[in-house]
C-alpha cells in the first residue's frame, strides 16, 4: 500500500521534460517502491532540484551536489539499460 507521501514523490517526479521523464518514469513506477527508506528519501531530494541541474547531472559527466546523489543518478541510469 502506498503512503500519501510516496503519492506525491510519484507525481512530483513527472517532469514534463522528455529527456527527464525517460530516466524518471521507470524508476518511479518499477524500484520507488521497492527501495530502501534511505534511497526514498534520497529520490525526494533529488526531485526537488530545478530542471536545469537535474539535466546537466543526468546527460552530461557533472556531478551532483553529494556522492549520494551521484550514486542514486548512476543507478537510475542502470535501470534505464536493464
């Protein structure tokens, strides 16, 4: 069952930006859920970020503000090319 909090971690993390929403939507409908407390509450820090960064840390080499962050975007990415 979910939380009201998880609800709206799931809708916040709809973007509207293709580039984005690919890396988002999967993550958020298929491992959100299934996470661990401590790598949901690190995806709600990482959706609260503007666009712009979130960009620059998904599509290019730049690194986010803590390695946990990082760590968090790599696996995202992983579960894109499962």
């Amino acid at each position: 069952m979910m939380t009201l909090e998880q609800r709206k971690t799931i809708y916040r993390a709809r973007r509207g930006l293709k580039e984005l929403d690919i890396y988002f939507d999967p993550y958020a409908k298929q491992h959100y859920l299934n996470a661990s407390k401590e790598e949901q509450q690190l995806f709600e820090q990482l959706i609260e970020y503007e666009d712009p960064d979130l960009l620059d840390w998904f599509l290019s080499e730049e690194k986010a503000p803590s390695s946990n962050l990082t760590a968090l975007i790599r696996k995202i990415k992983m579960y894109l090319h499962e």
